[in-house]
C-alpha cells in the first residue's frame, strides 16, 4: 500500500519505520529539506519532499505535524487528493481537529496513538513504539466504516491496541491522565526551582532520584507541545487542573491539622485506586 506522512518526528518518523518494514511504500513530507534527506538516510521513508503534491500517490495520509498545523495542513493537502485517500492524524486533542476536518474530507479517521518518549524530532524515531500501547480512533457517526477499517488495519499491525470513543470524551479522558500530568509535573519542577537559599536547592538537585525522575519527566519535555495540550484542550483540561487544585486543598489542610489518620485514609485510596490506570502485568 502507499501510505503518506506528514510531519516526520518522532511519531511520523516511527510510524515510516515500522510501515516500510511491513512492506508499505512510505512517502514523507516535511517542512524542511534536511529532514527529508534524514529521513532517507534513515530509512524511514521511500521517497521525501517538502512538497505536499508528494502525498498525491499515498492512499492513506497520517498527519504528524503539531497540534496547531494539522487544520491548515489538511486544507492544502486535499487540493491534490483523490476523493477516496484516507486522511488520519495522531493530535493529542481531537474534538477541535475533527470538527475543523469532517466538513471538509469525508474520508478521515481522527486517531491518537498514545505513545511517545521524552525526545522529540525524527532521530528520536523508533522501531516499535507502538506496540503494546493504545491507540484511539475517533470517527463519527458521518465517518464511512470503510475508512476506519483501512485505519484500524493499518494500527493492528503497528501491534497497538485499539480504542474507539467520541472525540469529546477522548479529550476529557485525556485530560486527566496525559494533559494534567504535563501540568503538574512542571509545577513541581517550578515549585522546586523557587527554593531561596541556594545551597539547600544545589542540595536538592544533588539527591533528585528516581522519584523526582519519574514525577518532573513530563514537564521537562516539549514546551510546544505543553502549549498545545492547553490551547487546544482548554475546558477539559482547567476542569481537571481545578479538581486536582481541590485535592491539593485538602491535603493540605490535612497535614496543616495534623490529622495524620485521615491522611493515611487518603494515601490507602490512591494506593488501592492507582491500579486501575496501570497494566503491570
């Protein structure tokens, strides 16, 4: 199958990976003509362009471009389509990107693979980063079952595991663990970094282990991407930033009583509740 990608990062990079090995012809577009010669050389793709009319042979398109560029790409893209190429994108937020795409391309497939590492751009590209993982589609009741199942066959071989909900709850589930994480996690870095006297902040850097590691990872990473989240995702993600303000709230208060009984009572149901949203198996 021709199977087109633009925006090679990290996850149109590993997605040219793993299509070119399952013997797709992968074509690639990307802004910058360095990236595409990258690409090449990295075998990630067959042929590369900073040309959209490249995608004119693709009979499906994953759009891997940032959150704000995958609107205005599509609307320049489909002047060179056929009617029948299949249009999928991989955005973190769906509801806004379906709603701008549905009017205008009968033919696409809202998805979000939920797979990623802390490195960005197309040498963070990897061989199987999707196995494992979730993968969400999105279409509506105005989606034709034929294109998502050209999608859905094309994400069962990457070897994810497929989840279909409606854009808004996509984004709400989102919110609160992929989007309100980003948030927290760099209000802690920020909360460490206002430490005044810098002997004890030097101190603090010296002992962060895997515990800081784990709980600062996310809002480390991309400040683009961040901005995205939050633009993009606005209500769902201040309803979850202030129930999680709330929360906070209380054990603070908690801790400011000294009621040490109701705090174990609290840290018993996240312990026993944490399980749910994590498949150690």
């Amino acid at each position: 199958m021709n199977i087109g990608i633009l925006g090679l990062g990290l996850i149109g990079g590993s997605l040219g990976l793993d299509l070119r090995s399952q013997g797709h012809h992968v074509f690639g577009v990307s802004q910058r003509t360095s990236t595409c010669q990258q690409a090449l050389d990295l075998g990630i793709v067959d042929d590369a362009s900073v040309d959209l009319k490249q995608l004119a042979a693709a009979e499906v398109i994953f759009i891997c471009t940032p959150l704000s560029l995958i609107v205005p790409k599509i609307v320049q893209l489909i002047t060179y389509l056929s009617p029948d190429t299949v249009l999928t994108d991989v955005g973190s937020v769906k509801t806004p990107i379906v709603e701008a795409i549905n009017p205008l391309w009968r033919n696409f497939v809202g998805g979000h693979p939920m797979a990623g590492t802390a490195e960005s751009g197309i040498n963070a590209a990897q061989r199987n980063l999707f196995v494992g993982n979730p993968y969400v589609l999105t279409p509506t009741q105005a989606t034709p079952s034929s294109a998502t199942m050209v999608v859905e066959k094309i994400v069962l071989k990457l070897g994810a595991t497929i989840y279909h909900c409606r854009p808004e709850e996509h984004d709400r589930a989102v919110s609160w663990i992929s989007h309100l994480p980003v948030m927290v996690s760099a209000s802690l870095i920020a909360a460490c970094m206002s430490e005044t006297k810098p002997e004890v902040l030097e101190l603090a850097q010296k002992l962060a282990s895997s515990g800081f590691r784990d709980t600062s990872r996310v809002g480390g990473g991309n400040p683009e991407l961040g901005v995205m989240m939050a633009r993009y995702n606005r209500p769902a993600l201040l309803a979850s930033l202030q129930q999680y303000r709330h929360n906070l709230d209380d054990l603070i208060a908690l801790i400011d009583q000294e009621n040490w009984e109701g705090l174990e009572s609290s840290f018993n149901s996240t312990q026993q509740a944490r399980p749910n949203f994590m498949d150690e198996s």
